[in-house]
C-alpha cells in the first residue's frame, strides 16, 4: 500500500478508496461476494453430503445462481438508471438477507425445491441487485482518466471478496462440524479409528457412514449430516 503512494502509475491506486462513494460501492460488492461464494461453498457440500447427490448433481444445482442473475441483472440496471443506485442496491442487500434467513430455518431433511432453490435464486436476484449498480457507483466516482483503475479495482474486490468467502466461511465450517459431530459420535460409542476419520471432514465422515455396517452406519450418518 505505502508503495502504491509512492509511485506514480501504481498498479492499484489506492488514493481512489479515500471517495466515499467508491469506497462504500466497492465494500459492498466485497461482502456480497464473500457471503455468496461462501455459500456456493457450503451448499455443495450439503447437497453430497446430506441431499446424496454426485459433484455433478450437485453443480447442476446451484445453475438457479447463474440463470437468475443473467435474468435480473438487466432489470437491475433499468431501475437504477430510473430510481438511482442507491436504493437498487439496498434491495439487493435484503433480498440477500432474505435469501440466509432462508436458510437459517433449514434442516437435514429440508427438500431441494421446496426451500433451497427459493432461497438461492433471493440471493442470486439480490446479487443482481447489488452488483451492476454498485459498479455503476464506482465508475461514476471516478474521473475518465480514473475508469481504467476504478474497473480493475471493481473486479478485485469481488475476487477478494470471494476467495475469502471460501476460506473463511470454509474454515468455519470445519471448526464447527469437528466440535460438533465429535459430541455426536461421542455419544454413539463408536471405535476411537472411526470416529477420527469421520471428525477430519463433511465428506470423509460421510465416506466412513457409507462403509461402517448397516445399523452403526445410518446413525454415524445422520451424525455427520445434523
């Protein structure tokens, strides 16, 4: 960063985050990226895991992220040129929060269409939302001599934004599904051998269930799956 000041053609210009509006715009695409890539992350998971689907099954789901942005991304765009970005935007930010809320009512047994693809295409559509007119607020902060900067710094944010969605919210994950599935197993008293490997991860507990016998396997599985 001291660098980047120092120089004159830095490769990140930092002096643009001293805008306020650029600096909220970019922050916001930052933690909408973070949350969804994040979830892609952990709904993957679930859908192996705990819905029994194949990685391509499972990929085949998450299409509604894709084909509901493609949809309502030009909507977006037509209401902020109409309404301003601004409010656009917050609608973005609670359609998404509609989307985890969601979410937060799921369970080992909640169905593909019944909940999960509504709460995936909210956070889709608020994305939609949130992106194209906060880009819109970046490059209109910007002078024209500033746009080729502004642009690359927008695409930035989104990449850090999601690569720590991943890491974090995947890190999370582990934490919390190895202190919980531990007392599970624990009170399953199942060999010491097995419920090490099942502790280590989603998937490889899942592998465990699957070879484990009958009646020890069904309930290490709904173990690992709660």
């Amino acid at each position: 960063g001291r660098r980047e000041l120092r120089i004159d053609h830095p490769i990140l210009n930092v002096r643009l985050f001293a805008n306020r509006h650029f600096a909220t715009a970019a922050g916001m695409i930052s933690v909408a990226f973070f949350a969804l890539f994040g979830f892609i992350f952990l709904i993957t998971q679930f859908f192996q895991a705990v819905q029994g689907y194949g990685p391509l099954e499972a990929g085949l789901r998450t299409l509604p992220f894709a084909v509901v942005m493609a949809v309502f991304s030009p909507v977006a765009m037509a209401l902020s040129h109409r309404f301003g970005p601004r409010p656009v935007a917050v609608v973005g930010a609670l359609l998404m929060s509609g989307g985890f809320a969601l979410v937060e009512i799921s369970s080992r047994t909640s169905g593909y269409w019944e909940l999960i693809i509504w709460s995936m295409s909210l956070m889709a559509m608020g994305l939609a939302f949130i992106s194209g007119p906060c880009t819109q607020v970046i490059m209109d902060a910007l002078t024209p001599a500033q746009a080729g900067a502004g642009s690359a710094v927008n695409d930035t944010t989104r990449e850090i934004g999601g690569t720590l969605g991943v890491a974090v919210l995947g890190s999370v994950l582990t934490s919390v599904y190895t202190s919980g599935v531990g007392d599970r197993l624990a009170a399953l008293e199942l060999p010491q051998a097995v419920t090490g490997v099942a502790e280590e991860s989603v998937m490889a507990g899942v592998e465990v269930a699957r070879q484990a016998p009958a009646v020890v396997g069904t309930q290490l599985q709904v173990a690992v799956q709660e």
